[in-house]
C-alpha cells in the first residue's frame, strides 16, 4: 500500500493485481500490463511515477500514469526489489534485492548510479532517505545501521538494537536519525558524530518472550 503524495490517490496490491484507488470516490483503476506480485510500492514525490518491486520483472518497474508509459531498471540478479524508497529531490530511486544488494537508480535516465554488495548473510528490512537526498540509512539485519554517502565509498556505521531493524526515519532538518528495532527501543542517532543521542521504550510496553 502507498498514499499518493496529496492523498487522494491510494495504490494497492493484492491478489496479483496493482490498482490505484480514488479515495473520493472508492473507485480502483487497474495498472495496465502489471500481472505479478507486487512486494513494494512507492511514489516519487511529486506523484508523478510509481514505482513497484514484483516477481514480473527481474528490476524495478517505473510507471508514468500521466501518460500510461512503463519502464524497467534491469539488473543481473534474480528476484524482484523487496523495498523501495524514493529521494526527497525525486532524483534517486533505492532498491533492495532478494540478492541483498543495495542500488541506487537515476530517475531520469534509469541507469545505476550505485550499488552496495550484500555484507555476509544479513538483509536490509529498512530505507530512508535524508532530506538532503545525499544519504541513504539502511538497517541490516545484523543489527547495523549502515550509511551510505554520495560523498564516500565507505559507510558510517551505527550499531543498533539486537537483530531486525524494522524502521528508519531522519528528522526534518537531517541532524537525527530515529530507529525501531525489534527489542522495541526507539533511539535517535546524532548523524554528523555517528552515536546514539538517546533512546527509549514505549509507554505501557510489555516484553513477550521470542519463540
């Protein structure tokens, strides 16, 4: 599921069909030519593509609704993009793969810009973009919060939580970064010294042993 950017438009996935729904009048369009499994869906931020990870297409499917046009960012691996996440600038489009790399895709000309290998094992659960549209914040799943900068080659790393890294989220102005992981501590990282700032658990929260 994915709100159009001024929430009039809601787009859904379900039973091997794409439809965008008219929230004013509860009416769906369907998406022409999509007859796969969607796994991610995300406008860019002027609404004007959507963008959808599935099994029809090994890359990123990129839809014009404005004028019906449809493009694919192909790539060597095999499986659809799990998670997508557009910059604020609407200049790069994020992808993470079922072979746990991390691309980063131009927009406009649909090549590669980057691509981040998959690090041993671990998968990436979470994307953010920082409101600069400079940074990229991924969580692993071996409990690092890696990120990635048009400006280095290398990540900054931020340890975090035990295990999953179920959500990220930068702060307005960029300085912070805030976390969810799955021991349910929020944290909120300072970004240009890379440590934690503080963190904190939820009100009325009740710790369940894992299974």
């Amino acid at each position: 599921i994915a709100w159009f950017p001024d929430s009039a438009q809601l787009a859904v996935a379900a039973s091997g069909e794409f439809q965008v729904w008219n929230v004013s009048t509860g009416q769906p369009t369907p998406l022409p030519n999509f007859n796969g499994v969607a796994f991610d869906a995300a406008w860019s931020p002027d609404g004007s593509q959507l963008a959808i990870g599935s099994n029809q297409s090994d890359g990123v499917l990129l839809y014009d609704l404005m004028t019906g046009l449809q493009r694919v960012f192909l790539t060597d691996q095999i499986g659809g993009p799990k998670l997508l996440a557009w910059s604020p600038d609407g200049k790069w489009l994020a992808s993470v793969h079922d072979d746990g790399w991390l691309r980063v895709w131009n927009a406009e000309s649909g090549q590669e810009q980057r691509n981040y290998p998959s690090i041993g094992w671990t998968s990436i659960n979470s994307l953010a973009w920082s409101p600069n549209s400079k940074t990229l914040a991924a969580g692993y799943r071996d409990n690092i919060i890696r990120l990635w900068s048009f400006d280095s080659e290398e990540p900054t790393l931020l340890i975090d939580s035990w295990w999953l890294i179920h959500s990220l989220a930068f702060s307005p102005d960029g300085t912070q970064l805030y976390s969810g992981g799955h021991d349910n501590i929020l944290r909120a990282w300072d970004v240009a010294s890379a440590t934690l700032a503080k963190s904190a658990v939820p009100a009325n929260f009740r710790h369940f042993p894992l299974i």
